[in-house]
C-alpha cells in the first residue's frame, strides 16, 4: 500500500487530544450517509410511481392512434390489414372518440345531474386487442358487460317496463358527478344534436355496467366508454367525432420510433400519435418532479462535504510540522496532496456505500412489503411503491463520491502549498 494511504488513515484516526477532529470526521460521514439514504429511497419511491403510473394509463390509452382524415370514410379493416404487417405490432383495433353530453336519470333520492364536457370512447369490446390490461383499471367485469344487452325496469307504477340496454363505464369521478353507481341508467346525448334545426336529436340510453379508476383526476371526471357500434350510432357521419384505429405495441417504448415508420407509410393525411405525445405533460412534470427531488436532497451531501472540507482544513492546521517533515524528507507535493484527497475521498465512499446500502434495502422493503400505505380513495395505489433500478443507485454513487473528492481539493492545495522551511522555522 502506497504511503499517501496509510498516513491517510493515521491521521483520521482519534488520538486524546485530536478527538474534535475526528469528531468533525464522523459527523461528516453521517452527513454523507444520511444524504445517500435519502437520495436512494426517494428515486426507487419516484421510479415506482412512474412505472406504476405507466402501467395504469397503458392500460386504457393505445401505443399508437391513428386518425383518418376529417370528412372522409375510414376503411378500418384495410387499414388494420397493412398495420398488422409490420414487425412490432400485436393489436389493432378501431375507435370512435367525441365530446358528448351526459344526463343520469330522476330517481327518488336525485333529481337528476348534467354533465357537459365529457369524452366518449367506442371501443371494441370485450375482447379487445389494444385495451388487453384495462381490466385492472375497471371494477370487476365491466369490461365484458360493453359487449352485451342488459334488461333494465325502467318507469314506475303502470307504466313500468323491462328494456335492454347496451352498458356504459363510467370515469369513478365522473359517476359521483352525476350520482350515479353500476345498475343505474344515463342518457348520452351526442353534439350533432344541436345542428339545424330539422336534425333529430341524437341519444341513447346505457346502463352503468363498471367504474373506471385510473387515479389521474382527469381521466376519471371526464372519460367514458361505451361499445363500438353504440357509439357509431351517435356519431353518425358529424366530422366532430374521431374514426381511427389503435395499435398495440410488443414495446411500448418503441411507440416514437413506429410512429414516425406509420405516418411515412400512411401520408401526411392521416394524423398518427403516441401515448408519449398524448401525455407528454404528465411525464414531463413527473421527470422534472424527479429532478427536482434530486438535486434537493443532494444538498444535503453537499453540507456534509463542507463538514469535510472543515475536517481537513483542520487536519492540515493540526499536521503542519509532519507535513513540513514529510516534504523535508523528499515527499513530492503531489503526494501530500494525495494525502488529503484519499482522506476526503475516503470520507465519501464509506458514507457513500453505506447510506446506499441502507437505502437499497430500505427500498426493497418498501416495495416488498408495502410499509407505507396510502388511503386508495385518493391516492391511485394503495401503498407506496418502490422499484429498485441499479442506475438510480450508481448515481447516486457517483455524485455523492465526486462531491466529496471536491470538497478535499481545497485542503490538499493548503497542505501542499506548506512551505517547510517557514513551518519548521516557528514551530
């Protein structure tokens, strides 16, 4: 072993009148610890809601949208033919998406709600291709009842009759808008409604046949989807309503790269998209949310790398005449500078390994074991989630280590500008 080293090592070790120093050192390498476990834990916290996030809005949103051009007729099955031909593609499926108005129906507890500004989804129930994870997004079965007739009483007294009617999931916000649960019937009206005057009005009854619960507010007070031919029904020809198709994806991540291969192979009339691109906001607030925790709580390795840099400042004062001996001796001041940078670096790495040490098994157990539970009505999970993603850990790693190797440069540069002869003259 190098002499830089062991002499580094002498000097952070404890002798009766030196203990405040190391004191100081100690107190550094907690501060160390500490930022490391906290900066861990918070990323792998960070990454599993992500991921989680992720999950939950795939599991209602399409890789891929592919609009037709407006005022023109979409040939679904040949446009899904030519799609499913390219590598990558496991699903397609047409669509129908518009603004409708809904209205939930007079009961003895209501007097009925309106609900203006919400978005329909016809979609292809219930085995959908695109939509295969949905269902953990929905209340139980609500998904299979899209795909069939339900018989409903409807009126009271001597005018009660059983209809069928077609089924509707509602957004769980959007349901307690209009006071309305899985049984109860709403009537869609469709904007074409209010054209001329001689247009008949376009609506439909439906039945609440599920809840959808994505956890992101806006999704649940203003989506619905209903059966792809119901919702061709209320569409008719009006330009106001999208006709597409949806593509499912082998890897999600793949969708910018495929959009891109879609829209040459389509032309520029028709208009194609990628869940990244519909949600651009929300991820983007979350990376900079990340970012933003990140460099937070790094702040606190960088007060722990000024203790280091006090605690070295005062090892040089402490160790001026075996410096002055060292350099007297022939020592090259490269090497005692060596020496407190070693000093400072090993300060950063034993702090360092151990806070992320901590943190990654802190994490593990979060994740494993759910120790921190939210309440689900409203958060979008139930407790909180942590996925362990090596990367997170390594930089964590690498700042907090290159942060402390910093912080000794300015007391390596003292030591080594120690003159020996003006040292060992006063001393």
């Amino acid at each position: 072993m190098r002499f830089e080293f062991l002499i580094g090592m002498r000097y952070l070790r404890a002798r009766r009148k030196e203990r405040f120093v190391s004191l100081i050192a100690a107190i550094s390498l907690a501060g160390v610890m500490l930022g490391t476990f906290a900066l861990s834990v918070d990323l792998s916290v960070m990454s599993g809601f992500e991921e989680d996030l992720h999950q939950r809005l795939l599991a209602f949103t399409p890789h891929l949208t592919i609009q037709a051009p407006a005022g023109r007729p979409l040939d679904s099955a040949a446009l899904e033919a030519r799609l499913r031909t390219l590598s990558g593609v496991v699903g397609t499926a047409p669509y129908i998406s518009g603004q409708v108005l809904l209205a939930s129906a007079e009961t003895a507890t209501s007097g009925g709600y309106v609900k203006s500004g919400a978005v329909m989804r016809g979609v292809v129930a219930p085995q959908n291709p695109v939509l295969a994870d949905m269902a953990q997004a929905l209340t139980p079965n609500a998904l299979a009842a899209l795909g069939s007739l339900h018989p409903v009483t409807v009126g009271s007294g001597a005018q009660r009759r059983t209809v069928d009617l077609p089924a509707v999931i509602l957004g769980k916000s959007l349901a307690a808008d209009l006071d309305v649960g899985p049984g109860d019937i709403v009537t869609v009206i469709s904007p074409t409604s209010f054209g001329a005057a001689a247009d008949v009005p376009r609506l439909k009854r439906f039945v609440v046949g599920g809840l959808l619960h994505s956890g992101m507010a806006e999704y649940d007070a203003s989506l619905l989807f209903v059966n792809l031919q119901q919702a061709q029904a209320l569409a008719g020809d009006s330009p106001q309503f999208e006709h597409g198709v949806e593509v499912r994806l082998a890897d999600v991540l793949q969708a910018p790269a495929m959009r891109q291969r879609i829209a040459r192979m389509l032309g520029p009339e028709y208009s194609v998209s990628d869940w990244t691109q519909t949600n651009i906001g929300l991820f983007s607030g979350l990376k900079l949310e990340t970012f933003t925790h990140f460099l937070v709580l790094l702040l606190i390795v960088l007060v722990a790398a000024f203790n280091i840099v006090a605690t070295l400042v005062m090892v040089v004062m402490e160790r001026r005449k075996e410096v002055a001996i060292l350099q007297a001796m022939g020592a090259p001041s490269n090497a005692v500078a060596a020496i407190f940078l070693f000093e400072g670096a090993l300060l950063g790495v034993v702090g360092t390994l151990a806070g992320v040490g901590a943190g990654f098994i802190a994490s593990y157990l979060i994740g494993k074991y759910h120790l921190i539970h939210l309440p689900p009505d409203v958060f979008m999970v139930s407790a909180v989630p942590a996925r362990l993603y090596p990367a997170n850990f390594l930089l964590v790693a690498a700042a907090a280590i290159a942060l402390c190797v910093c912080a000794a440069l300015y007391p390596a540069w003292q030591a080594r500008s120690l003159s020996p002869v003006e040292v060992i003259r006063y001393e």
